[in-house]
C-alpha cells in the first residue's frame, strides 16, 4: 500500500505546503538532507485546478531515489530525470484519485482505522508520532485520515484498474512459451572458475619468464584444492583477473562467448576437474569446471514461474500507459 511504502521524508513544518493545495500520502522519519530543491510550497503542476507543489515532487522524487539521504541529495547527472518521473507520478496520481472519486468509490471505515494503525506503527514513539502531526497534518488527525484515505483509494483503483486485469493465467504463458520456441532454446554453455596470471603485454623477457613462474606456482596450488570453495578462496587471493571478486565464478557463460582456448580446455573436462595452464597471448589461466550445459530447451516447467512474471510485468505497464492515456487525455493539466 502506497501509505506504507513512502517511509523516508518528514519535510520541516516551515516548508509545509499551503492549506489549499491536494493532500498526499503522508511521510515518516527524519528529515530530508539539503538539496539543490527548496521546499517553498511552490506549484508545480495544476490537475484540473488541484495545485500540486514542489514538496509533493520531492517527496516522490525520494521515493524513486532514497539513497538521497545518504548521498546528501540527489546525483547531479540523474537529478533531472528523477525530477521528471517524479511529476509524472504526482500527475498520474491525481489523476487517479479524482478518478476514483467521480466513480464514487469508498473505503470501508475499518480499513481506513487499518490503515492508520499501520502508519502510526512507523514511529519509534508516540512523541515522534505526534511531532509528525503538529508538523505535517497542523495537529490535526482528522487531515491524516483523509490523506490515508486517498492513498487507499489510489491503491484499490489501480488493483481494480491494473493488478486484477495484468492476472496471466498458465494456459496464456504455456501458449506464449509455445509459440516463442526459439526464445527458450539454449545455447552450449560452461559454469566454470578461473585463475589467471597477467604479464605485462609487451613486458620483458625476465618479465614473461616471471610471469611463467607465477603461473607454474598457481597451476600447482590449483591442483590441490578439492571443493569449489577452495578453489575459489585461491582466486580471490593470488589470481589477478576481474572474476577473482566473486571466488573466480564465470557462472553460465555461453561457448561461443568463449576463447577458443578456453572451450578446447573445457570439451573434455569433467565436473570438478581443474585444468592445465591455458595460455591465451601473455596470459595464463587456469579453470574449474563445475558444470558443462549441453545446448537444449527449457522446459515449460524450468521458465513457467519467471516467464509468467515477466508477461504480467509487461501486461501491467501496457494497461498503466493506457490508463494514463485515458485519464489525460480529457483531465486539464498545467505544469507549471
């Protein structure tokens, strides 16, 4: 629920907005860090006369990006983009709202008291709690129900609107995984750990005979390791390529994204067998093979949970970018 989800700003009361202007959902916990955006209570936008200000925008704009906090403000190469998305949101909401209101639905008095009870429980104390209302809602509980109230109504609009509709039943995903057949058919592929040893290209000849030495040294230290995690504690101490982070683990990695050297190594290796020195120009690598995936076809059942996901995801935003379509299209909105 939206009342739930925006935790992170608390603006201070000398930049609460005008009494006029639309209620939004209500906000908790500490205040915003110092922002190129002052919080005056400016207008931002009108939605079929409703005014909406720049401290409904910075409050969605820390909704999209609550690491603001911690970084002091927004990133100056992103700020302009959040700043956009978050008008577009505040828009879109409005216009939901009024929405729902013309269609005349309500919220059931229980729920409301509900939904109250679960903001409340976001503050440490009932002295935080009462901060909030004397700070944001003027002392007044009556305005904060009223703001929960519209949240709770956006929300069971937009499930009615756009979560019940986006529903993708097995019989739909099965038809998709059905007739997109080349989607699901993968590729040869090797789960594999590496340790490399890099000389300088263009080094010496001392420098290669060293770099052959180091290489010699970490091939036999390789060898004695009997699990992927040894192998792998190896990596992430003596190997010098950027897969030692994560214990030398290339994951899936297609063959034809391979160096030939490499799937030469791998072709005839078994699970947990470790490789000889495999020299690729200057370098040196050595390999863990933890699984060889021959090229086949995800079965339906392997894909069916993500793939369902990922069709109600795109289903969701076709039905959202329409509906925002619609609500717009016979709204008058002014961005100010």
């Amino acid at each position: 629920m939206k009342y739930q989800l925006i935790t992170a700003i608390l603006l201070v009361a000398a930049a609460a907005a005008p009494a006029q202007v639309a209620s939004h959902a209500p906000t908790a916990a500490g205040a915003p860090p110092a922002t190129a955006m002052q919080v005056t209570g400016k207008p931002v936008a009108k939605v079929n006369g409703v005014v909406l200000t720049d401290k409904d925008l910075l409050r969605e704009m820390y909704t999209i990006f609550p690491y603001a906090r911690q970084h002091n403000g927004f990133p100056k190469a992103q700020e302009a983009v959040i700043r956009q998305g978050a008008l577009e949101m505040i828009i879109f909401e409005e216009l939901v709202y009024q929405e729902a209101v013309r269609r005349k639905m309500t919220i059931a008095p229980a729920k409301l008291s509900q939904g109250e009870a679960a903001f409340k429980k976001q503050f440490s104390t009932p002295e935080e709690y009462q901060q909030f209302l004397q700070a944001e809602m003027h002392g007044s509980r009556q305005q904060l129900r009223e703001q929960i109230q519209r949240s709770l109504l956006i929300d069971q609009f937009l499930n009615q609107e756009l979560d019940d509709k986006a529903a993708v039943s097995v019989t739909e995903v099965r038809a998709y995984y059905d007739k997109n057949a080349a989607r699901f058919q993968m590729g040869e592929s090797f789960n594999f750990q590496s340790i490399s040893v890099l000389p300088p290209r263009g080094g010496t000849p001392d420098q290669m005979k060293e770099g052959r030495k180091r290489a010699d040294e970490a091939l036999k230290q390789a060898r004695t390791t009997k699990s992927y995690q040894e192998f792998g504690l190896l990596a992430e101490k003596i190997s010098e390529d950027d897969y030692r982070v994560n214990m030398g683990d290339h994951k899936m990695a297609p063959r034809d994204k391979l160096p030939p050297q490499v799937v030469k190594a791998l072709l005839p290796m078994k699970p947990d067998e470790v490789s000889g020195l495999i020299q690729i120009e200057t370098a040196y690598t050595i390999i863990r093979l933890n699984a060889h995936s021959p090229a086949h076809k995800q079965s339906f059942e392997e894909v069916k949970g993500e793939l369902q996901t990922d069709l109600q995801k795109k289903k969701y935003e076709q039905l959202r970018s329409n509906l925002a379509k619609q609500l717009k299209a016979k709204a008058k909105i002014e961005v100010v």
